[in-house]
C-alpha cells in the first residue's frame, strides 16, 4: 500500500526556509574561505622579540604575507602572564583577521593559576594551527659533581636543592614539581624575570640546576657555562645524541616535560577560514628554511588537527591540575 506525507503551506515554507538557510550558510562559510584575507591580518603573541616563538612566528607570518599577498603583522605584547596579549586578541571580532600564539601552558595551566579571574582559554579561543613543540633539557653548572639524574635526585633527597625557572607556572617551573612528585623529593623554585639571568644563575651555582629548551639555553651551554644531565623526552635528541633521556640517567621514566606553540582565534571562526589558515601554516612550516631552524633547535613539526590540539591540551590541563593543587600554586 502506498502512503504519502501531506505538508501543509505553512510547513512547506518553513521547510524551504530552512534548506535555504543551509545552503546559504554553507556557501557563505565557503565565499568566506575564498577571499580571506582581502585585508591585513595581525597576530599578537605573548612572546618577547627574539625568542623561540617569536622566532618561528616572524618566519611563518612572512610565508604567509607572500602567500595571501597582505601584510601579516606580528605585535609583540609580553607581560602580564600572557593576559596583555590574550586580552588584545579577545576583543576582536571571529573572523581570521586577529590571531594570537600562545603555548601549551597558556592554553592548560593559565586558567588554573587565575582561579578568580574565571578564564578559561580555550572557551575564549579555538585552535587554528600548531606552530612546534619543544622538548626541554635538564641543565646544570659545568663544574658540578652530578654525572647523572641518579645523582641529581640522591643530592634532593639529602637535602633541599633549588632550581631556577622563567617564570611561576612555566613549564620549567611545573616540570620540575613533577620531578619532585615522582622521585618524592622537596626542591626550592627561584622564578627569574630574564631568560638570560636564569642560566647564568644555573653557571653560577646560584641555583642548582633549571629546565632549559635549546634556544634558550645555548649561549651559556656554548660559552661552556653549563651541560646538560639529560633530556626529559622519550628519547634522545639528534642535536645532543650523547645527552641521555632522563629514564637512561636514572631519573623517573615517565618523565616528559615539553611545550607546544599554536596559534588561535577568538571562538566563533567560520570553519572553512580556520581550515584555510591551518593549510597554509602546515604549508608554510615544511618549506626548507623554517625546518632547517626547527633541526637547529630541536623544534618539533606536528601534524596536530584544531581538534587534536585541543585534545592534547586537556592531557596537559589534567597533569598541571594535579601539580597545582598539590602546592597550591596560584599567580594571584
């Protein structure tokens, strides 16, 4: 028996409204994608001019000025724990023309170091492309005793050591309270303001030993100031084959203490511009040049989706959740 489905005047209008809406919204979202960017885009990041990130952003926003034929400005706005950026960036419309760069422990470790200010991240922005990730190196005075994470962790235990970071809720800061977590050990955190006082502390003795990427620690490691004990990764890095993984010195294996760099826009980007702006940074991160700069530092290249990103930040939101409320850190 054959049936047929009645639809009155009134639900075929509200239907064809609806099929329209659809179709037009697909299309909009995909006339969006065609012409951005029809105008200069500009990316803000926490970063100070110099630095890693700032490094690799400046490289990638010229690839990408070449590639949309506009400027791509990069506007440096460090302080503040990254919140003189970030608030620079919240503000302006969801439309790809306003980026920011931020790291992981912007992404996971800000909202729970400013409880009150009720900030969360990654409500405010959504992922749009990862830029790199680094691994981070345990560093100490040249002249120490300590040959091995073994004897490092044996000293802690002794007696209370220090160490340096850049800052409260860096991720040289919270590696190394998950050093103490799993060897069961007590250590004295010294944030420094400079990157650059930080090392040269570590080369004086004034601090027993820091957490130190590659960029940031090479000139006292090459002026001879200070070695590395070992790298906290899964395994040993190509620019350092002779530093063992920090498992291989004897410290705890599950140790890994990295970060990684993205950009992100305020929520609410048309999906087809996030995809456009994720292809072409993917594009623009494999030419020749950026990856040669990536070999130098040990930076590593992710194939990391938005979604993936976002992903991998709540892995890291869980790990700095746990280090946090066991010493009650706070910024405020």
């Amino acid at each position: 028996m054959r049936t047929s489905t009645h639809f009155s005047p009134r639900r075929r209008w509200t239907l064809a409204c609806v099929i329209a809406g659809a179709l037009a919204g697909t299309a909009g979202s995909a006339m969006a994608a065609d012409a951005f960017p029809s105008r200069p885009v500009t990316v803000f990041t926490p970063f100070a001019p110099g630095s890693g990130p700032d490094a690799v952003l400046r490289l990638v926003a010229d690839k990408l000025g070449k590639s949309w034929s506009q400027r791509v400005l990069v506007e440096n706005r460090p302080g503040g724990g990254g919140f003189i950026a970030i608030e620079a960036a919240k503000r302006a419309p969801a439309d790809g023309y306003t980026l920011l760069q931020l790291d992981s422990e912007h992404l996971a470790a800000l909202p729970l170091l400013y409880k009150s200010r009720g900030f969360d991240t990654l409500k405010a922005f959504e992922p749009v492309a990862i830029l790199f990730r680094t691994p981070f190196l345990v560093a100490v005075p040249t002249a120490s005793r300590w040959k091995s994470m073994a004897d490092l962790t044996a000293a802690a235990k002794a007696k209370p050591l220090s160490y340096g970071s850049w800052a409260i809720g860096s991720c040289g800061h919270l590696g190394a309270e998950q050093l103490e977590m799993l060897t069961g050990t007590a250590m004295q955190h010294v944030p420094f303001r400079e990157v650059s006082q930080l090392y040269m502390s570590v080369a004086a003795d004034d601090v027993s030993w820091a957490f130190g990427s590659i960029p940031s620690s090479q000139g006292t490691y090459k002026a001879g100031k200070i070695r590395y004990l070992a790298v906290a990764a899964a395994k040993r890095l190509p620019q350092f084959p002779d530093v063992p993984t920090v498992a291989e010195a004897g410290g705890p294996a599950g140790l890994e203490v990295n970060s990684f760099v993205v950009l992100v826009a305020p929520r609410g980007l048309p999906p087809a511009v996030r995809d456009r702006i994720n292809a072409d940074v993917r594009r623009a991160i494999a030419e020749t040049d950026i990856q040669a700069r990536f070999d130098t530092f040990a930076f590593e290249t992710l194939g990391w989706s938005p979604q993936e990103i976002e992903r991998q930040a709540g892995i890291k939101a869980k790990t700095y959740g746990e280090l946090v409320a066991r010493k009650q850190i706070s910024l405020e």
